[in-house]
C-alpha cells in the first residue's frame, strides 16, 4: 500500500505510460493519453516511487505522510 500523496502535473505528462507499466493498481492512462491515479494505494510505496522516477518528465510528485515532497527531489 502507498504511504504517498500522488499529484500528476497534467501539462507536463507526455503520456509514455512508464509509470503505468511499473505500478499497474495505481496509474492508468486517461482518454487524453494523460496519466491518472485509478488507486493512490494500489501498489506498495517502492512501486509507486520506482514509477514516478521513470517518468522521463518528472510530471508525477510524490509527497509522504509529513508533508515532505519525496519526488522530485527537491
């Protein structure tokens, strides 16, 4: 389960769908070919990290349970 706030930068999503073929219970692709959050806790937070660092565009920001932005690095 995802111990993180999961935000998607909508403008920035170039939709290579990388993060859904990492953590297939958390993002899918929209009808834009955008991705989106179907599960925010669908995958274990490893899995959620591992597949906003394969965003080539780092359009997915992950926060944890403090508040504190995990990724991107800031």
């Amino acid at each position: 389960m995802s111990e993180y706030k999961i935000e998607i930068d909508r403008d920035t999503c170039i939709g290579d769908q990388l993060c859904c073929n990492e953590a297939t219970n958390t993002f899918a692709m929209d009808d834009d070919n955008i991705a989106k959050v179907i599960n925010p806790t669908g995958d274990p937070a490893d899995t959620v990290l591992a597949a906003a660092k394969s965003c080539p565009v780092d359009c997915i920001k992950l926060t944890d349970q403090g508040g504190k932005q995990v990724w991107p690095e800031a």
